[in-house]
C-alpha cells in the first residue's frame, strides 16, 4: 500500500506531501507556488506547495512522472490540503497528517 506524509506548516502556509523516503537528487519548479523532488530516476520524491492550491495533479504531471500507485493519493491530498491548511484550530503548526492510498486519513 502507497503511504505518504503531509506536513502543513501554518506559520508559513506551506505544505509537504512526500511521496517516498527516497533521497532528493534535484528540485523542478512546477509554477510559482509549487516546487517538486525528484529522485535520482527522475521520479517523483515530494510536492511542496507555498500556498494550499499551489498546484494540480494535470498541472504536476505536465512537467514531472509520477508513477503509476502515487497518482490516486497524490491527486486526494492535492485536493485536500486547501481544507486542511484553512481548518482554524483543525491542525497546529506542522501537524502530520498520514494518507494511504485506501483513502484513510488520521492526524499523527
């Protein structure tokens, strides 16, 4: 099962999604909002968001791979993180939120 992390630091209003544990061999700018890690494959590692709609999977996917098992819970959480990052008292600064690709979501 594809499990991956996304930390939203609301100090900032920036979120993280890491897609793999995987080492970062480069960063590509998707748009002003949005820069992405790559492995040394070329593969997606993490999305950084500087603001909760940062970015599109269509838009993420025009310009990096993503494979095939990160498509579904990349895109959900792509969705997810505006109302994440805006719930007042939901999460604290740098919470954990946990998503695995069978769509459960817990706060860690």
């Amino acid at each position: 099962m594809t499990q991956m992390s996304i930390t939203i630091d609301q100090s900032v209003n920036a979120v993280y999604i890491a897609l793999s544990d995987a080492e970062v061999a480069r960063t590509v700018q998707v748009n002003s909002a949005c820069l992405v890690d790559l492995d040394e494959f070329d593969c997606l590692v993490g999305v950084e968001l500087l603001n909760p709609r940062g970015a599109s999977l269509s838009e993420i996917q025009t310009h990096v791979h993503v494979r095939s098992e990160d498509i579904a819970p990349l895109g959900q959480a792509l969705k997810m993180v505006p109302a994440y990052s805006m719930a007042s008292g939901s999460l604290t600064s740098r919470s954990q939120v946990r998503v695995r690709q069978d769509t459960e979501f817990s706060a860690a």
